[in-house]
C-alpha cells in the first residue's frame, strides 16, 4: 500500500510542487511568526538578563523596563545600608536624542552604568571596553545599529541631546525589537546628556507672495571634532538629588531574596523590589499580554494554518477524485475502508515531510540573516522546531479527512462501469 500512496503522490509533479508550495508557505508563517514572538518577548528582557544582580529596585509606578518614573541616587546609598545588601549600584535607562555628523537625529536608549561596577555590564563587547566609558562623553553601540548611528569605526562620534558622543567601544546582539537602538555611557556621562537638553536653532523667513513669517527649527550639524573644540563641562559625579532609574542590588550569600525585598520596600519609600526572575517575568507579561502583538503574531500564524489545510486537502481531494477506479478496484478486491484511509493518509504524512524540511531550514536561514544583518532575533528552538512539525503533520492528516469523505462514498461497481 505504499506504493500506491508514492505513486499517487508522485505521479503528477505540477500538482505536488503546487501543494509542496503551499505546505512551505504554510509552514514558513506559522514558524517566522512564532520566532518573531518568541524573539520579541526573550529581547524585551536583554538587559535583565545582561546583569548579574539579584534584585531590581525601581519605582512602584513602573509599567515595564522603559516606561517607569525616576528615583533619586540617595537610595542607592540608603540601600547599601540594609541588612542583607552586599553591593548596591545605579541604573539609568532613558530615550534621549541622537544627531549623527550630518544633522540627522534618531530616538536612542540610553544606559548609564558604572564602569567599574560589577553587576551590569554589556553583553559580547566586540571592540573596546567597558572601563573606556569612565572618559567623558564616551559610548558603546551596538554593530547592528552602526548605519542608524552614522558611525564606522571607534573614534567615530555625534551627540547625544547637545552634548558630544565619542564611540569607544562596539558590542554585538545588544538589540531589541521593542526599544530604540542601544548606547551604552558612564552614569555620570548619562546624566549631564540627560540634563542637557537638544539644542536647535529657530530659523525664520519670509514667503514671497505671503503674510507673516515661515519658521522652521534646524538642528546644528557640528561635527564630533566641532563638538569636543566646544570643551563642554567635565561631568560631574552624582549626587543624592540626581535621578536615575533603577538600583541594582547583590544580596550576601544566603539571603532570603524575598525577605530582603520587603526590607528594601520598607527602607526605600516609593519603591517596588523584584527579582531577577521576577523583573523578566514582568516585562515578558507586559508586552504579551498588554500589548496587541502576541494576538498579532498569533493571527498571522492561524492564517498560515488555514492556508495549509484548505490546499492540501484541495490537492488530496483532486487526488482521491482522479483515482476513484483505481480505489474502486480495491474495494472490489475485498480492500477495507481502513486499508484505503491508510493509503490517503500516507500521501498527507509525505506531503507533510517534504514541505516541512525545505521550509524548516529556509526559515533557520532567514532567522540567520536577520539576526545578523537585522539584529532581529526570529528564535527558533528545538522545541518551536518540533511543535510545528507536530502541527504540519496535524494539518496535512486532517486536510484529508476531506478526501477519507470522498472515498467512503466510492462504490466498487464503478469498477465495471463503460
């Protein structure tokens, strides 16, 4: 009998690429939509995952790692001083703005860290150093982000607000879907930009033909150079009035993380304490849950199902269709209902394994691509990898349910008709 289902199968090769097509687009939809996702929800958290601390002290206002208010240096101190901390650091995440050499500006997510801290640092540093930071005005960026930075090599530059922005450093895979392009400075670098403010300049003339003025803002186009012969102020340290946005904390060996976390809450009006677990699980909730992407995503993947089925069953159907004979034949020879549902669902396996390995590795390629060229993390994992197997086999063994219906119905006198 499986024979008769290769032979089917094989037998007209137009039609079978035509659903082989349809199964890899099929397949490729339901697979780049479920990376995408999972890509998403896993860079949300990079910079998570990229400290080493035990705890996250933000505001208890915070909605997710971007969107939270300011709280002041001062607790960073007062934190130290809790029973159980053995190291506490400063944060600071915020979305000033970039201007490259040419005037152009892009939104950027600032972090500002201690250079020589120890419980965040940048993760896979290509070129340079994080101890480069403790230079004034100096940043790290991402390779990925290179064309959106308008830089090539380190010593490259622009500003940040109105401030000079000298590249130190390079980092790769620091890169996430739901943020601005990253720029790593010292907090006290990250401080005075944030206080700087963007300088521009109102330029207004008047139109021909026209009453009143025309007034535009226009950005300076200093270049770094222009920028560092400004000699802007050397930053200066922080202070307990500064503001910064979360305070990293490294508990003594054997802490009761959740015991120290109320004790921090108490010490530390206004503030909300998470684990490190617990501060990814947030955020990971926030965009899947409070956000309309994961029913975005999800719809794109139903649609390549549906797709799927309604063309392997089409092309099942035709199959079952053109070779009523041939099943008559066999009912007629005393072949079971059972024996020729088998045959049917044979063709749906071989359709679903030859559809699902080409599109399979175009995807790992297309993730590849896009990870490298992108920096887009499409995450496929072994188990992502065997769930929409599991899912094309369902799809091809249930579209030809609509061809079991139309050979169930043969009669195998059709065999000894003219």
């Amino acid at each position: 009998m499986a024979s008769i289902a290769r032979k089917n199968l094989f037998e007209d090769i137009p039609r079978f690429l035509v659903a082989q097509a349809g199964i890899m687009f099929a397949v490729s939809l339901v697979t780049i939509q479920t990376g995408i996702f999972s890509g998403f929800t896993r860079t949300s958290t990079n910079l998570i995952d990229a400290s080493s601390a035990d705890i996250w002290v933000a505001s208890e206002a915070m909605g997710h790692l971007d969107l939270t208010l300011p709280i002041p240096v001062s607790h960073v101190v007062q934190a130290q001083q809790v029973a159980g901390v053995e190291r506490a650091e400063a944060l600071i995440i915020k979305n000033p703005i970039w201007r490259d050499t040419s005037g152009k500006i892009e939104p950027v997510r600032l972090i500002g860290l201690d250079p020589q801290g120890e419980l965040f640092k940048p993760e896979n540093i290509t070129q340079g150093s994080v101890q480069a930071l403790s230079e004034p005005y100096t940043v790290i960026v991402d390779e990925t982000d290179l064309e959106t930075f308008n830089v090539q090599q380190i010593g490259d530059g622009g500003e940040l607000n109105s401030l000079p922005a000298k590249v130190v450093g390079f980092t790769k895979g620091n890169h996430s879907i739901t943020a601005n392009a990253f720029i790593f400075s010292s907090l006290e670098s990250a401080n005075a930009y944030l206080n700087s403010g963007i300088s521009s300049n109102l330029y207004c003339k008047s139109q021909k033909g026209s009453e009143g003025l025309t007034c535009t803002t226009t950005y300076s186009k200093s270049s770094p150079t222009e920028a560092s012969q400004a000699s802007p102020p050397v930053p200066k340290p922080l202070v307990g009035t500064d503001l910064i946005t979360y305070i990293l904390i490294q508990a003594n060996p054997g802490q009761d993380l959740q015991k120290l976390k109320q004790q921090l809450e108490i010490a530390l009006p206004n503030t909300r304490a998470y684990t490190q677990a617990e501060m990814t699980a947030w955020n990971q909730n926030y965009w899947q849950e409070r956000t309309g992407v994961g029913f975005v995503l999800g719809l794109g993947a139903v649609v390549g199902v549906i797709v799927g089925v309604v063309i392997v069953g089409q092309i099942l159907y035709s199959s079952v269709s053109t070779h009523l004979k041939e099943f008559g034949t066999l009912k007629a020879m005393g072949a079971s209902d059972w024996i020729i549902y088998g045959v049917i669902v044979e063709q749906a396996l071989w359709m679903a394994v030859l559809g699902y390995l080409p599109s399979m590795a175009l995807c790992l390629a297309l993730g590849a691509w896009a990870a490298t060229t992108q920096g887009i993390l499409i995450l496929i994992t072994p188990m992502t990898a065997i769930a929409v197997f599991g899912l094309t086999v369902a799809m091809c063994v249930g579209s030809s349910i609509f061809a079991i219906q139309r050979v169930t119905r043969v009669d195998p006198a059709i065999v000894f008709k003219a």
